[in-house]
C-alpha cells in the first residue's frame, strides 16, 4: 500500500511516498531556514506563507521522485499536531483536499508518534524482530518526551521537560554563543574534536523521568559572560573561538550525558526490549554514538535525516493506524497542543 504523507508543522514543508509503511519511495524535505535564520527562530506568520506556496510543489515532486502519480496513492497522511496552527492548516488543508478529490482515505497523524514511526523506515529491523515494549526518547525543538511503546499506537508518558525543550536548549545556547540557526547542527560543528576541559553542570531530577535544561542554559551564560563573550559580536570585544568551541562541547556533552542516562534508565526500569530515538536532536552524532555505546540492548536510531521533520514518518505512522482500521473524518482539525501517551 503507498501512502503519500505530508507535513507542515513547523518550517519544514515535506511530502514522501511510503509502501507498506517501511519502504521510503521518495522523501522530499523543503527546509525554510534560510527564511527563518535572520530573526534566530521561526517565525510562524512566515512559515505559514512558505507553505501555501511550497506545499502541492512538493507534493508533485515526492510524486515524481516515486515514479507514482496521484492515481498509485492509496491513503493521504498528514501531521495535524503539534506544531504552529497556521503552518499545521496549510498541510491538513491540502491532505483534505487530495482525499476528497481522489476519494481516498486520510489519515490525521500526530506529529510525535511520526517521529516514533521513523524508526519503522527501510533498514530499521522488524518489529517482530524487536518487541515491546520500547522504550521511546523523542527530542525535538518542540518536545523532550520518555514514552514507553506497548504496542502499535499504545503509548504511556513517563517523563518530559520541565521547561525547555532539548532542541530549543541548543538553539538558545547557539545563540548566546553567537552562533547560527538552527543551533543543533551549529554546536555540534564548533564541538567536534574538541576534548573539553569545560564542563557544565547537569539537571539530574532524580526519581524522576522529567528533564530541565534552563539551568544549564544559564550556567552557559554565566560561563559565556566569564569568558567576555557575552554580547557575541559586540564592538571591542573580540569572540574567542576556542572558548566558543569549549563552551558548546560542553553544553552538548551535558545535554547529551542526560538524556543518554535517563533514556536507558528509564527502559531498565521499564523492562524495555528495544530503544528507539526520534526528533530533531536524535541526529546530534555524540547522542547517537553515546546511547549506542552505554545501551545493553537494541536501539534503533533512524538514519539523521529521518530524525529531523520529514513526510516519511507520517506516511509510516498512517499505514499502521490504516491497518488497524482508524483513518480521519474530512472535517479533520488541527491540535496545535496535541500530546502523545
Ligand atoms: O524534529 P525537528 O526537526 O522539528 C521539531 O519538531 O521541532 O527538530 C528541530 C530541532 C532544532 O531545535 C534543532 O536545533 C535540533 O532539532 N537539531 C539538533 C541537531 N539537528 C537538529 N540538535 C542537536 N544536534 C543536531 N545535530
Ligand atoms: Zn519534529
């Protein structure tokens, strides 16, 4: 069965072909960046724009890159929360129409448990090869969520941030540092190859599965102002960039260091078969190299740009709702707060 999924949650505007919801047919991801990067974050009246004019380009393109035309598509997705209300409208809106006009169905998926379905995509192993239930750490610009996976579409929360979330944490810190947008990739650039001498502390919650990163945020910027580096770029002080890079190395390691250890904790505690990572940060390579090497058991990490928002995971995620028998009313709304577990 191919699936065409569509997603416009934030300022990505993406479309893929999915078969069977594990064969990537085409993936096709229009990042709005470039627009966003002058303001430091996005901005969603913007994005909301981009998407009108991107989204049914897109589309086609997804099409083409399958070698499919709208004839082969048997199911639309669409992500229709969380996210930005306009950007999510824009993607539910053209979803709706492509299935009333094809007479297919449609399938409203929930943007966080994409992220999870990620994991089902191309090389990942079969699920009957793993087991529930998993343990699921998404971490994204939006959210930092630990849910245990008993079963298809059955989650239970366990922990989430406090405050910010872990993606939106490297992009403050990015920016406080005088660094671009976003500042995963940017951190995780100047940090490479550095063996840092810095360190920061760590929000530990213990007995608890919820996260904090705002205390980190500003031991960064104490540190920062130490090193007369705050303001980045202001006139007469010059940015050191060995600092820069020893402060973002450690800001990664601390981030990294708690989300590694809570995640496997948590899947000990919760007898977990397997872990699976998704989200944006879930493509930071010091996260991956770190939760590869500290697990005792299998962990499924989708390849970066599938961790990052894309079409793929939606169409992944709607074929296993389509096989249990759930697909969406055409009155389909968007749940800008929608929650997963
Ligand atoms: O999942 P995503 O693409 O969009 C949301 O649903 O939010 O996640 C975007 C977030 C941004 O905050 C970005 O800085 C972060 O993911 N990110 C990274 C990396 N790549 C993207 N964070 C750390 N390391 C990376 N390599
Ligand atoms: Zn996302």
């Amino acid at each position: 069965m191919k699936i065409l999924g569509i997603e416009t949650s934030c300022d990505e505007t993406a479309a893929a072909v999915v078969e069977d919801g594990r064969f990537l047919l085409s993936n096709v991801v229009s990042s709005q960046v470039d627009i966003h990067r002058r303001y430091g974050g996005v901005v969603p009246e913007l994005a909301s724009r981009q998407h009108v004019l991107e989204v049914m380009p897109i589309v086609s393109m997804a099409l083409e890159e399958a070698g499919a035309t709208l004839e082969d598509i048997e199911a639309v997705a669409v992500t229709h929360g969380p996210g930005l209300a306009g950007a999510l409208v824009v993607g539910v809106n053209a979803a709706k129409g492509l299935a009333l006009a094809l007479d297919l169905p449609l399938v409203g998926v929930n943007h966080l448990e994409g992220h999870v379905y990620a994991a089902w995509l191309d090389a990942a192993p079969h699920d009957h090869e793993l087991g529930f239930p998993l343990l699921c750490l998404i971490a994204s610009g939006g959210h930092t969520d630990l849910l245990i996976m008993e079963g298809h579409g059955r989650y239970r929360l366990l922990g989430r941030t406090r405050d910010d979330a872990a993606g939106e944490a490297f992009d403050k810190a990015a920016r406080l540092l005088g660094l671009g947008f976003p500042g995963g990739p940017e951190i995780q650039r100047v940090a490479e190859g550095v063996n840092g001498a810095e360190r920061l502390p760590r929000a530990w919650l213990r007995g608890s599965h919820d996260f904090s990163f705002s205390g980190l945020k500003t031991a960064l910027l104490h540190k920062a102002q130490a090193a007369f580096l705050y303001p980045p770029g202001e006139r007469g002080r010059e940015t050191d960039d060995a600092a820069v890079r020893e402060l973002a190395a450690a800001f990664q390691d601390s981030v990294v260091d708690v989300l590694a250890a809570k995640t496997l904790a948590a899947a000990a505690e919760h007898g977990a078969r397997g872990v699976v990572l998704g989200g944006g940060v879930t493509a930071n390579a010091l996260l991956r190299a770190t939760i590869r090497a500290r697990a005792g058991l299998p962990v499924i990490i989708p390849a970066p740009r599938l961790c990052t928002d894309n079409g793929a995971m939606v169409a992944a995620c709607a074929h296993f709702h389509l096989s249990r028998g759930r697909e969406s009313a055409l009155d389909l709304e968007v749940d800008p707060s929608l929650t997963l577990g």
